[in-house]
C-alpha cells in the first residue's frame, strides 16, 4: 500500500507491466513480476552476482581494490551489508589509512552520521552503485510497472538515501535517460513486507 512506499524521483507506473525489486540486506536479492495475463509470473535467479560495474574513475579505483582482494566483484560484494564494510575497507586503504576494527554496516553508518568523510562516502557510493545496478536491471526487464527497493538495510536509512545520488545513477542510462526517467522507483518502508507477500499467497 501508499503508506508503506517511499517514492525516490519522478515516473509514474504503466499499469500490466514488469516489476522490479532488489533487497540489500546480508546478501542482494533480486528479482521481478512478469505480467502474464491475469497473472503475474515471479523471477527465481542470481541477479545479485552480475559483475558490478564501474561509472566513473573513483568508482573504477573503488572495484579494482576489492577485485585485487576478492577476485570477481559482484554487485552483492558492494550492494549488500558486506559491502558497505568492504566499500568503506577500500575507501580507508585509498586514502593511505588503516582499516581498524569496522565490521558492522550499522557501525559505518554511525560514522557516516557523526561526520566521518570516509564512511560518508562509502554510504554514498552504496547507493550509487545501488542505484546503477537497478537501472540495469530495469533496462533488461523492461520494468516500467516500477522498481522497488527492500531488504533489511536502506529502509533503516531513508533520509540519507532519499537525499543520494541513487536515483541520478539509476537514470544515466545515456540516450535512454528519458526512458528511465518514465519508471518510477519506490522504497518498501514496511517493516515485515513479507508477511504482507505470505497473506497474499494463503488469500
């Protein structure tokens, strides 16, 4: 329902068309709603182990670091609680620093709003790099029924995230920026959505 949707940019739904959601928690989920008829057909893949790509030089220098340490960097690797650790891990060693004792996305995110530059931008770049990967993702299924965002971190940060470049990442699509600027981008702000998806599925 309304009340439980934070819109983030512009875009309206087109009624009977695919949707889109992702949810960043301890991993990243993603998946869709196909129109079928009178019937709406669900997505089971990996989308969250796409390799991540990179929009420009410091994102680029971000992705090498981790590639250096993890080898194949998948949008799970920075679009996930883990990495936001290993986002803010690789913005620490860029700048010369030592890494010390974060293992906590909610421990960054303290940080980031007690005014530590680092970890600021390491929430920044989530959100960038969240916000690319659903673009992607609304590009390859055509979702202009909408792309919800869930899982269990980015409903807990709605100011910050409303206030990101997430929905300028999403839209630099090049020549189809008028096409993602039609698709209208929700934040899922309940609290157990999945009890919501249960009752649907014993209604």
């Amino acid at each position: 329902p309304e009340d439980a949707l934070l819109k983030i940019g512009p875009g309206e739904p087109v009624a009977g068309r695919a949707l889109a959601v992702l949810g960043p928690g301890t991993g990243l989920g993603v998946s869709g709603l196909l129109p079928a008829g009178d019937k709406w057909i669900p997505l089971s893949g990996e989308g969250g182990h796409v390799t991540l790509p990179a929009t420009d030089d410091r994102e680029a220098a971000v992705i090498a670091m981790i590639r250096q340490r993890q080898g194949h960097v998948s949008a799970e690797r920075l679009v996930s609680g883990g990495g936001l650790c290993n986002l803010y891990a690789a913005l620490k060693s860029l700048s010369g620093g030592v890494v010390g004792d974060v293992t906590s996305p909610e421990k960054i995110s303290r940080l980031a709003d007690s005014g530590d530059e680092i970890a600021q931008e390491a929430r920044a770049l989530f959100f960038e790099f969240l916000g690319t990967v659903a673009g992607n993702l609304a590009m390859s299924l055509g979702s202009l029924g909408g792309v919800y965002i869930a899982g269990g971190i980015v409903p807990k940060l709605q100011k910050a995230f409303a206030a990101s470049a997430f929905r300028e990442k999403f839209e630099a699509k090049g020549r189809y920026r008028d096409y993602m600027l039609g698709i209208p981008t929700w934040l899922v702000t309940e609290s157990v959505p999945e009890f919501r998806g249960l009752a649907a599925i014993l209604d």
